[in-house]
C-alpha cells in the first residue's frame, strides 16, 4: 500500500485521527496523485488497485483515468461527491464512490427502519 499526498502532513494528521494506525507499513510519498512523475514514485506500474480519495472530484477522476488508461491498473476506485457525475463517470466505465449518495441512503433507511 501506498498513500500519495501532496501535504506532508498528511500521513501524520491521518495518523491522529486514527485513519492510519501506528503500524501502518506502507510507503508515503509526497506529491500531486495527477502527476506521472510522482505516480511512478510510488510504484504504480505494479499497482493491482489504485483509489482516488481526495477532496476534489475533478482530481480523482483525472487520477484515476491516469491509473486506469496509462498505467493500465485492473482495480481503480474513485470517490465522487456529485451525485450527476458519480452517474456519468460509471456510465464511462469508472467505478465510483460516491458518499452523498450513499448518505441519503442510509438515512432514508434509518428513517423508514424507525416508522
């Protein structure tokens, strides 16, 4: 496993939330994830999954194209906040998360569970 950030701090503050344990042995390396350079940096053309969860929708896609259409990855996951383009970016084949989506679900079914 392997985590690319471009904030160094990053791994220390996934760290103290507890998104990281302690013993996490992966490698870190700094860097833009849409980025050839840095991707090859972290081994991605021995990758069998790749999972773009930054912020921005724009950057993961862009990410994830890379790994899937560049670096031929098999397993390539992307986190979409936008609903409409969660729904365009499957219909292009590319497996989207998209947790707004997946919100409104679980509290639909926590509402109707309680009625």
């Amino acid at each position: 496993v392997v985590i690319v950030d471009r904030d160094p701090n990053a791994f220390s503050r996934a760290a103290s939330r507890g998104v990281l344990t302690l013993d996490f042995r992966g490698d870190q390396v700094v860097g833009n994830g849409t980025d050839v350079d840095v991707l090859r940096r972290a081994g991605i053309e021995k990758a069998d999954g790749f999972v773009a969860v930054t912020e921005g929708d724009n950057r993961n896609i862009m990410a994830s194209q890379i790994a899937k259409h560049v670096f031929k990855v098999p397993h390539v996951v992307t986190r979409i906040y936008d609903p409409e383009r969660a729904e365009t970016y499957e219909k292009l084949g590319v497996h989207t998360i998209c947790p707004t989506i997946e919100g409104a679900k679980h509290i639909e079914h926590v509402l109707l569970e309680r009625s």
